[in-house]
C-alpha cells in the first residue's frame, strides 16, 4: 500500500499509515531516495515499528519505523538528504 511519508532520517521513517499498526511489529517498505532530480531505483529497507499514534489532522495513525536493515547506498543518500533539509544554525 501506498503512504505519505512525514520525516525520514538514518535510522528511520515516519509515515501515515490507515492501519494503527502494533508496536514491534517487523516491516518491509520499498522507496525511492528522496534526492529531488536524481534517477534512482527503489530501495527496500526492514524495520521494526517503534510507535504508532493516532492524527486526526493528518486522517490516519502516525507510524515511526525504525531500521534494522537497510542498503548503505539508501543511508548514503538518505544522510545527504537530511544535510540538505537541515535549518540553517
């Protein structure tokens, strides 16, 4: 199924799930690097869901994904993301 994602960093993603998915839970997701302009392949990561809140505002349960195993290509580019997006000191 297809979800909005709210926040990605190394070690995880949020993201708005319809389902309150229970804590713990081993998960597989599949995305693409979140580089704007850069032709990437999707990548695959396993996690671990390590919360899962209910938003109205956002029409569904906030669910944080931990990694536990996830290509250091995807990390890679994944950290250059966050380095990019990040508010000026």
């Amino acid at each position: 199924m297809a979800v909005p994602t709210v926040d990605i960093s190394p070690g995880g993603v949020g993201f708005v799930s319809p389902l309150n998915l229970p804590l713990d839970l081993a998960c597989e997701i599949r995305f693409r690097a979140p580089i704007i302009g850069q032709h990437v392949e999707m990548f695959v990561a396993r996690g671990q869901v390590a919360y899962s809140v209910l938003s109205g505002p956002e029409g569904g349960f906030i669910i944080g994904l931990q990694f536990t195993d996830i290509a250091v290509s995807a990390l890679a580019l994944i950290r250059e993301y966050v380095s990019q997006s990040a508010w000026p000191a």
